[in-house]
C-alpha cells in the first residue's frame, strides 16, 4: 500500500468504527460508499487481518480492529490538529473549532461566564455545546464526537480521567411557606417524612439521596420525579414538595424566592470539573478552554 494513502485509509477506518457504519463514515468523510469501502479493504490487505466484522449494514470491530484503533486514533488525531498545533507553539491561535458536552445545569449556571471569557480571548474558534446527560456525554467521550466534557462524577470508568475543579455544598430547598422553612437547621428526620422532588432515579443526584437516608436508616417518599434543576426548583416554588439540590444551581433570586438551608452535615460536596477519554489527544483550542477554568471561581 503506497504510505501516502496510509492517513486516508486510516481515517476511513476510524469514522467507521465510530460510526458502525460505511454509509455513515462515507457521508462524514464526503466521499461513496465504495471509496470507503475500499480503503477498509486495503488497509486489511495491508495488515493482514480483518477488521471489521459485517452484520448487513453495520459492522464490529474484530480484535485487531481495537486494537488498531487503539493506536490509529490519537496518531490520526495529533496530524490532523497540526496546523493548529504549529499555531499554539508559533502563532495566535484565532481558528478552528471546540466541542463541548455538558448537562443542563452545567451549561446554565457554570459555563456562561468560561464561555464569554473565552470569546474574548478567542473569537475566531467556533465553539459547539451539546447539551446532553452524563450517560449520552460519555457515548459522545468515547467516540471523540467531542473534545470533552464538563460536569459532575461519582464514579470514574476506568477509560475516563476526571479532574475536579469546583466544590459545591448541598442545599434543601423548600417554598416559603413550607413548614420546614420555619427551622433555621433542618435534618434528615425532618426530611423524611416530606415528599421529595428529585430528578430520575438513573442518575447521581437521585442515588446519592437514596444512598445518605439508608446510611441514617431513614425512609424517604418521592413526590416528583422530573428532570432539570429549573424545573425542579419551578415545582418546589409553587409548593410540590422540596428537594435536595446543589448549590451550582441556586441563584441570588433563587435564595430570595426560596427558603435554603444547607445540607453538607448529611451530603457530600459536589465536585464539577473536566472530564475527558483516557489517552485522547487534546487540540490547542480544548487546552485554551481548560486553561481559563480557575478553581477560584464560583465555589461555594
């Protein structure tokens, strides 16, 4: 195989691993399905082992297949972030793109300042934002479908590095007329017996809950179960129950509409912070982004 051709094929082969698909990778690529097609065929020829296994219009990676992606991806990865490599080291770095997974209350109360900051720094590099859950945000990790991500995480899969930056406290939150907004300090005993507003059980926040009132040998009741802070904190507003929230969340409207008591006797602090996929090479542009994040701000 002549070894100019080694980057292309080698690029058809990765979006399609990606992808579980020719047709897909080939509508990525700009390119037919047979161009695709082909270049798989060659780069098989060349190592001498199969590396896709075809089950009509999808196809698996073989053994070799992994393990060719293992080392193609960030070598495919660094050739391609060249240019702007060169400009880091050499240059201004005004171009290019980033791409960022984040949850909902991520994106609303923690990246809006980071993302104005890094306008100003930077605003020839075009930024997408996905607004995903953690479980889709690390679908989108490990398929490099994006740079990183930003969020929260309890447990660290073992393809993932987790750097916390920030700390928040846990906070109850209650309507004003509540009858628990008439304590200054408020316990678990005094919980239990109120229905809970709490997002779906598949995710940390619910478990965590779940895992302090077994720890005290305390039932709960689940009076709502809906997704998203903003909705949570709109239903407890208007008296549905009262929930367990991170303080990230709360802002200075929310503690005059609201009563807030802190609860970091009984819950954890939270940490939020950069979450990317072990051995994944990182562009200028996601290093200058990640560069910005200070854990000086917006602790509490």
């Amino acid at each position: 195989m002549y070894k100019g051709n080694l980057l292309k094929h080698l690029r058809a082969f990765i979006q399609t691993a990606r992808t579980g698909s020719v047709s897909a990778a080939a509508e990525n690529l700009y390119l037919s399905q047979p161009s695709v097609s082909q270049q798989i065929r060659a780069l098989e020829e060349e190592l001498g082992r199969p590396l896709f296994e075809r089950h009509g219009p999808r196809v698996q990676l073989t053994p070799a297949g992994k393990a060719l992606l293992e080392m193609a991806r960030p070598l495919v990865a660094r050739i391609d972030a060249l240019p702007d490599e060169f400009q880091r080291r050499y240059g201004s770095l005004d171009s290019g793109e980033l791409r960022i997974a984040a949850g909902e209350s991520t994106i609303l109360h923690l990246l809006p300042s980071l993302m104005m900051r890094f306008r100003r720094k930077h605003p020839g590099i075009f930024v997408h934002l996905y607004n995903v859950t953690g479980a889709d945000g690390m679908g989108m990790l490990r398929s490099d479908e994006v740079d990183f991500a930003v969020g929260s995480m309890l447990d660290v899969p073992a393809d993932i590095d987790y750097e916390p930056i920030w700390h928040f406290n846990p906070a109850l939150i209650m309507s004003r007329d509540h009858p628990l907004a008439r304590r200054r300090k408020v316990g678990l005993a005094d919980i239990s017996p109120h229905g809970l507003i709490l997002p779906p059980r598949r995710l940390s926040t619910y478990q965590l809950v779940d895992m302090v009132f077994q720890q005290h040998n305390l039932p709960f009741r689940v009076a709502l179960e809906v997704g998203g802070w903003e909705v949570i904190k709109k239903y407890v507003a208007i008296g549905m129950g009262v929930s367990i929230v991170t303080s990230i969340c709360l802002t200075d409207t929310d503690r005059r509409n609201l009563a807030v008591r802190d609860m970091s006797e009984f819950f954890p602090q939270r940490s939020y912070g950069v979450v990317i996929r072990r051995g994944a090479y990182l562009s200028p542009q996601a290093e200058r982004f990640i560069d910005l994040m200070s854990p000086e701000l917006f602790e509490g």
